[in-house]
C-alpha cells in the first residue's frame, strides 16, 4: 500500500481473521506494521465486555483503587460529570470473560506477525490488559494522545527493545471523521535514531502527511508493531457521541517477568501522565 498522502484506511484493504493468519495477512502487516480485521467478535460480545468492565470500574471506585500491580489508574469525568476511570489495566484478571478472550486462538496466531520470534499474550506483564477510555469533555483525563511508538517502553524495564505487538479490540464505533486512531504505514521498519527522536513523544499531535485513518466499527480488531509511530485524534463531538473505548493487550517477546500487588510503578507512568 502507497503511503503518500493516504488519509483513511483504503476499504479493499480491510480483512477478516476467522481462524489463522493468511499469506496476504502476513504481507500487508509486514509492509505497513498495522491490519485491520473486521468483526473480530460480535456486537453481543461487546456488550458482555463492557458490563464486565463497568462492574471493576464500579468495584475500583467504591475502594478507592489508585494502582494495579505498581501501574496507575487514569481518571477523568465524563459528559455528566460522573467520576469514571479512563485508564484501566490488568482488566483479565478480574473477568472470566475477558481472560477467556485472551485464550482465542486467533489471538495467539498473531505470534507469526512477529517471525522469527515467539510472542506470547502479555496478561499479567507490562500492563496486562488495559482499557483506554478517550471523550472528549472539559474534566476528561483523556481526550486525545500524541504521536509515540509502543517499543521504548521496554528502556523503562531495563532491558533491550525486543520486537511486540499491540492488539487493540474496538468496543464503540469511530467514524475517520470522528477522530481516533492514525498510524503511520511502514515506521516499523525503522532505525533507532527515528524510533526514538524522529518525533516529539506525546506532545506532539500535529497531523502527519502520510498518516493513516480508520472508519472503526465496535468488535473490530487492530494490531499494530511496537515500533510504528501512531497517536489518538481529539474527536470532533463532545460528551456520548466523542465515547470510544479500546481494549489493548500487547503480545511481547523476551524473557517472562510478570507483575504482582508489589510491582514498582515503571518511571514512563510518572511522566505519561503529564500529557492528555
């Protein structure tokens, strides 16, 4: 796919992954770093997921929940000026439903995306699995998110960069025009100097030329490399109508270091939550 001057995600190219990855799966994902499958699960599903998710949010705010396993909750209100928590981790552990999600075999097929190197469901490392809740309201904590890559946090855990995967599942629909997600095609191939400087990391949300946009539907799936640049677009509704909540796990390679109630806060947390 041609980069130049793309604006939204070129409806020939969406795909769909009803059991295995496919030769033009593999194709597509290695020359741009991202793909896009569509109804990955069905609106009921979506449903069951966020009632799941509502029931912990309601849970965490009753007790007071600040951090889960050493990461911070991101809080914020929304449209009614209702405390909500706008970003969630580690949601699995506390839901059969979504654990069993992570089970689905299609998910763990996405390890090939990552050749030669085996990657594994990250439940209970880095963030485990993690919402994040973008409206657009004057006391939101999360309206929009500049443009970074996902990879450099592993500089955080003291260890080398290692290829990764982030797997996000759509829980509202989000028209290109709405805002939401850009990517850039084809960063993931880049060196260390762009990986790390070729941009400034989340104050910058200036567009990008060749940036790519979605027409997201609910029960949609995107999975993008670990080294693409890409950020959130602030919607252009406000209240209900900007609502878009994604469920992201990263599929990760390297040694296994799980998280635990007394896992130390990573120092990217201290300095992400400057930024909206």
């Amino acid at each position: 796919m041609s980069t130049n001057a793309l604006k939204k995600f070129p409806e020939i190219s969406r795909f769909e992954l009803k059991d295995s990855l496919k030769k033009e799966h593999l194709s597509f994902f290695n020359e741009n770093g991202f793909i896009l499958f569509k109804n990955f699960i069905p609106r009921e599903t979506v449903t069951l997921f966020i009632k799941e998710i509502k029931a912990i949010e309601k849970n965490w705010l009753d007790n007071n929940v600040e951090k889960v396993n050493g990461v911070p909750l991101k809080f914020g209100e929304d449209e009614n000026g209702k405390k909500i928590i706008q970003r969630m981790c580690f949601l699995s552990l506390y839901s059969d439903a979504l654990h069993e999600f992570l089970r689905d075999p299609r998910l763990a097929s996405l390890s090939q995306l990552l050749d030669p190197y085996e990657g594994r469901i990250a439940e209970n490392e880095k963030d485990g699995l993690i919402m994040n809740h973008f409206i657009n309201t004057p006391f939101s904590g999360f309206t929009k998110m500049g443009w970074h890559t996902d990879s450099p946090r592993d500089l955080f855990y003291g260890h080398r960069i290692m290829p990764m995967l982030n797997i996000g599942l759509h829980l509202d629909g989000c028209a290109f025009e709405n805002g939401g997600l850009r990517v850039l095609p084809g960063t993931h191939k880049q060196g260390m100097f762009r990986l790390l400087f070729s941009k400034k990391y989340f104050i910058d949300h200036n567009p990008d030329p060749n940036e790519v946009g979605f027409d997201i539907e609910a029960g949609d799936l995107t999975v993008h490399h670990g080294s693409m640049w890409h950020r959130v677009q602030l919607s252009n509704k406000f209240g209900q109508e900007s609502r878009r909540r994604v469920l992201y796990v990263p599929m990760i390679t390297g040694k296994y270091k799980p998280k635990h109630a007394n896992s130390k806060t990573p120092v990217y947390h201290h300095l992400v939550k400057f930024f909206k």
